[in-house]
C-alpha cells in the first residue's frame, strides 16, 4: 500500500466528484502552490484526471492533456485507482 501524505489524502477526500481547483482550495485549506504540485503528483500517478467541460456532449469529460502553469483552468476528479487508494485499498 502507498503511503499518502496528509495533502494528498485531503485532495482525493474532495474528488469524489468533478471539482474545480478552486473548491479543492476551498475544501483542504492547503496553500495554492502545495496544492498544485501534489495534484500534479497525484496526475502523473494516474491517481487523479483533469476534466474539461465539453459543450456539445454537455458534460465533463477527460483531459489527457493539461497545462499545469493554469491549474484553475481545469477541473479534476479521482479515478477509480485513487479512489481505492484513498479507501485503504490500494
């Protein structure tokens, strides 16, 4: 099992659902730039997906690329790897 450091058990705790950047903030109260860098971390573990709005199927859909310079631009959700991760399953 991975270890997850406080942070990045906070950030998964709110990607239940399509979030955006801001109410990550909003919900962990950790800074903007540690929060960043630990949802990049947790991106390139495949652990979390940026989400980008599609307005023709009129939902969220996934971003297989995403500029991490903009993180407010996106919005993430915890895939089913970080969702059984942060159960304690992983």
């Amino acid at each position: 099992m991975i270890e997850n450091s406080d942070p990045e058990f906070e950030i998964l705790n709110c990607l239940y659902f399509v979030e955006p950047f801001s109410r990550i903030l909003e919900e962990t109260g950790i800074d903007r730039n540690i929060a960043a860098d630990v949802l990049k971390d947790l991106i390139a573990r495949k652990l979390v997906s940026p989400m980008r709005f599609d307005d023709d199927a009129k939902e969220y859909v996934r971003s297989y690329i995403y500029d991490g310079d903009h993180m407010d631009d996106y919005h993430y959700l915890a895939t089913k790897e970080g969702l059984l991760l942060h159960n304690g399953r992983a």
